[in-house]
C-alpha cells in the first residue's frame, strides 16, 4: 500500500511539472489562474485525473488541457443562481436529489422537462456545469450517479448536442466523477440515438449505462429515493427556490438542546447511560466492535437499550472503512416506528490512524435527535461508541440524515472542548472526512423478546415482509417478461405489416410497367 501511495505521489508530481512545462507557457491565457493554482495544491484532483486516465500520463496532460480551457470558455469558477437566468432553475430539469443504493449522489435529468432550442442550449449547459461545480465543492468531488428519466418522452425530448454535453462533462471535463448512468424506460423509438451516444463514452463508460424500467430500477437505486411514476414512494415535489439538494437545503445543525421532554429525565438515568457507554468503549477496545456478542445483549438488558442495541447488532456489522475513521454502520440507523417504540440506535467509531481523529456529528432534524457525543475525539486504535436517541414524541424519518465529519489532530494537541472548538474552526476541508448516515424506520410489531433471541445467536429472521418482498419481486420478473413478449410479439406485426405492404408496392410497381409497355 506504501508503495502504491509512494508511486501514485511520482505520477503527481510528474503531471505538474510537465504541465508546467509543456502547457502552461502557451496556454495560460486560456485557463483560468485559480484552476492552475489548484492544481499545484489539490493532491486528489490530479488523482483523480490521473485513475480517470489509467495513470497514462500523456492522456492526463491532455484531459487536463481540455478541462481547463472548458472551465474558462464556461466560467466555472464563477457560475452562481444570480448569474443564470432564473427560469432554468424553476424549470426542473435537472437537479440533485437523493442517493442510489451505494451511497451516491443522484443527479436528476427529467427529460420530459427539456425542449430542444438552439437559442437556450448554452444556458442550458451552464446549468449543468453549474451543478456538477456546486456539488464538486460541497461534497470535495465524490462520485455522482446520473439518472436520465425518459418517462413520457418523445421524439420532441430527443436532443443529442444537449445529452453529449453531459456525457462529456463526465469523461472529458470532471475526472472520477461518474459511478454509472441510469437510463429508465427509454423508448425503443430511442434506441438508434443511444446506439450514437454510446459511441461517445468509450468501453469504459459504457459499462456504466443501466437501462432499466420499473421493474428492475430498484437494483440501483431504492424505493425511498424513487418516485411513484418508477415504483417508488419518495414523496419529493421539485420546486424552486431554494436550490433541491436534499443535505444541503435544511442545514445541517450541530446537536440541539435538551428540550423541556428531556428534562423529566433523571440524573440517575443519565449517569446510567454514561456509565454504560464506558463499559461499551472498554469492550469494544477488547473486542474490535463485536457488536452481535451475547455478552453485550445481556448488558443491554439491565437498561433501556434492550430494545434497540439487540435489533441493530446485525445492522452493525455493515462498517464504512474510511481513511481515518471505520463507521459502523455504514448507511443506515435503524430506529422503530411510533408502534415500535424504539428511540435509540448506536453508532461504532473505530480511530484507523497513528494520530487523535476529531469528530462532530450533524444532523439534518437537530430539533428531534440527542447525540451523545456529538463533539470529541478518539485516541489512535482505540473504538468509541455514539448514542443517538429519539427525544419524547418524535418519530424518525427516512429523510433524516447524519453526517459525521472526522479529521486527524496533532499528538500534542489537547482535545478538551475548548481546544475541538478551535480546530474545527481552522481545520482546512480538504482534511476532514464526510460520511453520511440516513434513517431507517422499521415498523416490524414482532416481540422483543423473539427479536432478542434471533438476533442474540445472528440467525436471520424470515418474516412475512421478506417472503411478500420476494413475491412481488417475483411478480416484477413476470411482469417484465410480459413486456418483452408483447414487445416482440408487436415487433413480430409490424415486421407481418411491413412486409406485406412492400409485397403490394412491389407487384403494383410490376403491374404499372406492365400495363405502360402495353
């Protein structure tokens, strides 16, 4: 791994110094000056440049050429809402929304909200530029997953130049930036126009494309982030403004004050809940969070965690391995329903580095969640556990979000309040490290007790909500092949039609002849 960071630094430093050399004394009127500085600065985008170029660096050189002189010729670097016209934005034609089942960012092409017009297309193409740059600077350029929604679309939608654009944007402009494409019921009428923009991706690229439809979108992306109309129940009506980017149009706030529910608690309560938490830390230090153990079940269940700790040990064991922190769970807390009752989920950190790791929790709901606790740090190799619980009368939803932000301190700093304060305050962002949680509510009515037993020896539970699950996918393989066979069976017709009607062309033309030479 040493080496592989120790090879990839030469090709780093090799990109610069030739694009110095070999670009920059012909070119420098032709890009902008705060793309050349960044990238002397910034590591990971020429990185990035380079893996989006199998780390040839001829190939970088020249997509970083081009990127520059597009970033000008566009105005990246100063595309805002003010300086695009405000009916793009009320439009609704693109816009970030949700996230696939990986984790990605969705960015949303409703196709049936674009008309061509030649005298709108490089505003249009702003917008797009403008998007990709928004979420390139609030989410330090992590992957993208593009849908194109081709629901209710015609031959009148069909704008090759305008599909090209973003197809470059990804392979030619924003390097690394493309996880794969969403294509969802495209009509066949389309299929010769998408024979030519594959042509426009490369091999690469086009094993990104997924063509899907109803039945089988949800391989990609989960219901809750779909719309009806594509089998899903995400809610979310676009409107403008503020701009529709989910985490980022209700802020994010810092962990909210106790409110006048909480202060029924007693003090006995809450120094039972920090008592535990240390004896949950000094476990885990022994045990490299064996979240699913029956030791600490049986812990559980001398406090009020015996509810939620034993449904989400399995949940638990999915862990996102970042560079400084490993997160468990990885995507989801799982909280009950109103019928559950279920208030409290726990979330595992694990300090991966040689240093003293920072860490903050925000939360989209701050008015709904205690986080205990939300600020402070974790000593090199050790494991720190997070409570988040539910205040009194609130319930979760699956639009709740947290984010946990980590970065690494020096040895010699303090990590008291006042000294976190100030590092966060000072701390560049290229250093801090973003994960995001979302909510999961589970409205299963099974006991507890059963759920205990299950869970206490990991042997997964079949419940009716996994056989109806797999029933109505069985039911959406039948239905998709249905499609097919009326598909072909249509194809088949026409074919009948067509041939019959060349069959009588033919003879006519025959008969003209024939008559006119006699």
């Amino acid at each position: 791994m040493a080496e592989q960071r120790q090879d990839k630094a030469v090709l780093i430093s090799e990109t610069r110094r030739r694009f110095e050399a070999e670009y920059l004394p012909d070119k420098s009127d032709k890009y902008d000056s705060r793309d050349v500085e960044r990238l002397q600065q910034d590591d990971k985008w020429v990185e990035n440049f380079l893996i989006w170029r199998h780390d040839v660096v001829d190939d970088t050189l020249k997509m970083i050429d081009e990127s520059f002189q597009w970033r000008k010729e566009y105005t990246v670097n100063d595309l805002t809402e003010s300086v695009l016209p405000k009916w793009l934005f009320e439009n609704g034609s693109l816009f970030l929304h949700g996230y696939d089942k990986e984790g990605y960012k969705l960015f949303w092409f409703r196709v049936k909200h674009h008309v061509r017009d030649p005298k709108q297309q490089l505003e249009k193409k702003k917008l797009v530029a403008f998007w990709l740059e928004h979420y390139a600077k609030r989410d330090h350029g992590k992957p993208l997953t593009v849908v194109f929604d081709m629901a209710e679309t015609g031959i009148s939608h069909i704008d090759l130049d305008f599909v090209r654009f973003i197809v470059n944007c990804f392979t030619d402009y924003y390097p690394n930036f493309l996880t794969k494409i969403v294509i969802f019921e495209m009509p066949w009428i389309m299929n010769a126009a998408f024979k030519i923009v594959k042509g426009w991706l490369g091999p690469d690229a086009i094993s990104m494309l997924k063509f899907t439809n109803k039945s089988d979108v949800q391989e990609y992306i989960s219901g809750e982030y779909l719309p009806p109309h594509m089998g899903g129940t995400d809610s979310f009506k676009y409107s403008y403004p503020p701009l529709v980017d989910d985490d980022f149009q209700t802020p994010l706030c810092e962990n909210g004050p106790i409110t006048s529910e909480d202060e029924h608690e007693s003090k006995e309560e809450i120094d039972t809940d920090t008592k535990e938490t240390g004896e949950l830390n000094e476990e885990q230090n022994l045990n490299q969070k064996k979240m699913n153990s029956i030791e600490q079940i049986s812990k559980s269940e001398e406090t009020d965690k015996t509810e939620f700790k034993p449904k989400n040990a399995k949940k638990a064991l999915t862990t996102f391995k970042g560079p400084l922190l490993h997160i468990s769970p990885a995507e989801e807390l799982y909280f009950g329903s109103k019928e559950t009752g279920e208030k409290k989920c726990l979330i595992a950190l694990t300090n991966v580095t040689k240093n003293i790791v920072a860490f903050k929790v925000r939360t989209t709901a701050p008015e709904k969640y205690r986080v205990k606790p939300s600020n402070s740090s974790c000593e090199p190799g050790t494991s720190l556990d997070i409570i988040v619980s539910l205040h009194g009368g609130f319930a979760a939803s699956l639009q709740d979000r947290f984010l946990i932000m980590a970065a690494e301190m020096d040895q010699s700093s303090a990590a008291g309040v006042p000294e976190l304060t100030q590092f966060w305050k000072e701390v560049p962002r290229t250093k801090v490290m973003e994960h995001r949680l979302r909510c999961h509510v589970v409205e299963s009515s099974k006991p507890s007790s059963l759920t205990l037993k299950e869970n206490a020896f990991n042997i997964p539970a079949k419940t009716n909500e996994d056989l109806h699950r797999q029933l109505t996918h069985l039911l959406q393989i039948n239905k998709r092949l249905q499609e097919q066979i009326d598909r072909c069976l249509w194809f088949q017709q026409l074919s009948v039609v067509l041939s019959l009607l060349s069959v009588t062309v033919v003879a006519f033309c025959f008969y003209l002849v024939y008559t006119q030479r006699h």
